[in-house]
C-alpha cells in the first residue's frame, strides 16, 4: 500500500516512540535535579546545573518537538550532537563494567543516534518534495 501523505502513520508512531524516551528521561532528572546535577558534576562534568538545565530543554522540549512534528530535522540533529558526548562521557562500557549495564545504555544510544539520522534524513528527503 502506498501512501500520498508526507507523513505516514508508522512514521509518526516511531518519532512519537523515540520521542516518549525522552520525555521520560528529561522528566525523570526533573525530579531529581540535585542528585542528577551531583551525579554529573560526580563524573567530572563542569558546570553541572546548567549543562542539565539545557539538557532538560532538549529532552523535554525537544521530546515535545519530536513528537508533534515540530522542527523535527533540527531537533533530530539536535539530539544527534547531544548523543554522542553525553554517551562518550557517561556509558564508558570499557572501563570494567562487569554487569554490562553501560555496554547496553552505549548500544541503545548508539540506535537513538541512528535513529536520529533517519529522521533527519527522512525529514530532508520530505521537505525537498514538498
């Protein structure tokens, strides 16, 4: 079946799944800035308050963005740069994580970085047909 629209349902569903991640996980250090913010300052990220604050900004809003389809190739991009040193700096696998918990948060934010290139490209791909 072929569909006319710029937007399909799946295609929708799945930014709305990738976005809800976010949502959620912005939301979850809402609630616990201060240990998040010790946490991240813990790991010695400078400025930790205000690095989360932003990060807050994008997972929320960008979460938000994602999912109702506002500057959505931007916000993918977006998420795409954030991805890779928030997943350098705080899911160092080969540091001796004998559990493999940091091996698997690596390898999600691995597809969440892939994922955000879909996006972007789909998105390119739609705004230069439209």
């Amino acid at each position: 079946m072929t569909t006319t629209s710029s937007s399909p349902a799946s295609y929708i569903a799945g930014r709305i799944g990738l976005a809800s991640l976010f949502i959620v996980s912005g939301t979850m250090k809402a609630l616990s800035f201060n240990d998040t913010a010790g946490w991240m300052a813990g790991a010695g990220l400078p400025l930790a308050s205000t690095l989360l604050a932003l990060t807050l900004v994008l997972e929320i809003g960008g979460g938000l963005a994602l999912a109702f389809g506002i500057a959505t190739r931007w916000v993918a991009l977006a998420f795409a740069a954030f991805l890779v040193p928030a997943t350098l700096m705080f899911h160092q696998f080969w540091a001796g994580d004998p559990s493999g918990d940091q091996l698997n948060h690596f390898l999600k934010n691995l597809a969440l970085l892939g994922a955000m290139f879909v996006v972007s490209a789909y998105e390119r791909r739609t705004d230069s047909v439209r």
